[in-house]
C-alpha cells in the first residue's frame, strides 16, 4: 500500500485570512488607487490628512468601509498571533474570530464615541484634524503592519519582531497625533489622558483578559 502523506492544515485559516486581505487591497486600489497610497504614507505626509479633514469626506462610503474591513482583519490576526507569546493557546481560526469579533466592535465604539461627543459638546470643528489624524494613522499601521504580518508568519523570524514593529508604529502614532495637535491637547490635558487610557490602552488589557 502505497504512503499518503500528511498534510498539516494547522495554518490554513492564516493563509486563507491574508489572501482575503491581500483580495480587499486589490480592491481598495481598484476604487482609488491614490487615496490608498495616502493613506500608507500618511505618517509622513501631513497635508494629505489635511485635505482629508478639509474635504469632510463621509466615513461610510465605499472605501472607507472596505479599509476599515482590512484594518480590522490585520489588527485581529496581529493579536491571534501574539496571543502565542503569552498565553498558553495555539492561534486558531476559532480564536481568529473571537478577536476579531472584539476589534470590530471596539472600532464600531471609537467612532461612535468620537464623533458623539464631538457632536454632543460642539467641538466638531476644533477636532476634526484630530480626528482625521487618528483615522489616518490606525489605517496606516494595518497598512504597514500587514506585509510584516505576512513576513514573520511564513519565515522564522520571532514574533517579538512583529509585537516590536506593532509597538514603534503605535507610540509613532501618538507622537504624531501630540506633535499635530499639540494646541489642542495642552489646553484640554486631562481629557486627552483619559482618553487614552479608554480607547487605546483599555482595549489591549481587555484582549488579554478574553484570552487568558
């Protein structure tokens, strides 16, 4: 009788996930292959977040839904992935799933919360930079972040490479977003730390606690 061999499908969910991502990039670039190309550079070009801002373009169109679909789907594989390190799980598509169920709904929260309490205590004008500045940097680092993803998930390089990446890219958007809109956050402090703790670290915390 002739051997079969074995085939470990283990990392067929990972590999189906980024040819999904890979399908959304294609079609992203299909819609507007420029604005794609803004949004990857956009630590780095500030007067493409400006225009942003000044057009006032609508969250819900076309784009914008499919590249907060890839961003999702980046952040949720990038925490699977991770989980690995510290918790003692093996990175399933079951547990894919569950995170990304969690990030779709965080992301859901942040810009109900940032456009309600805009809208709510009149701001809107004053922080629409601002707000344009955090949609531009949370595309731009599943942007960036996806093709490390791809790296480190099919060679052996450690996935503290990615976690390092993932951490310069997140404390990179911060700076940028303080640099930016230094004005505003000086004169509004303590609102601007509780802010961070609520929607960029108390997420990270919750994650682990659902995993563990």
């Amino acid at each position: 009788m002739q051997a079969l061999e074995r085939i470990d499908f283990s990392n067929n969910w990972l590999t189906l996930v980024c040819v999904f991502a890979l399908l959304l990039l294609v079609v992203l670039k299909t819609i507007n292959q420029q604005k794609l190309f803004g949004y990857s550079r956009a630590f780095f070009i500030k007067g493409f977040i400006v225009k942003k801002t000044e057009d006032r373009e609508s969250l819900f169109n076309i784009f914008n839904i499919v590249l907060l679909c890839f961003s999702a789907i980046v952040y949720a594989t990038f925490f699977s992935l991770i989980a690995e390190l510290f918790l003692d799980i093996t990175t399933s598509f079951t547990v894919f799933i569950s995170v990304l169920s969690f990030v779709v709904i965080y992301i859901i929260i942040f810009l109900v919360l940032d456009v309600g309490l805009a809208n709510l205590f009149e701001v809107k004008n004053e922080t629409s930079y601002l707000f344009s500045s955090k949609i531009a940097y949370l595309y731009n680092t599943s942007l960036i972040l996806f093709p490390v993803l791809i790296v480190i998930s099919y060679s052996n390089l450690s996935k503290y490479v990615l976690l390092g990446v993932f951490i310069a890219l997140f404390l990179l958007s911060l700076l940028l977003l303080f640099v930016n809109n230094k004005n505003l956050i000086l004169n509004k402090l303590f609102y601007f730390i509780l802010y961070l703790c609520a929607l960029e670290i108390a997420p990270l915390l919750i994650i682990y606690k659902i995993m563990v």
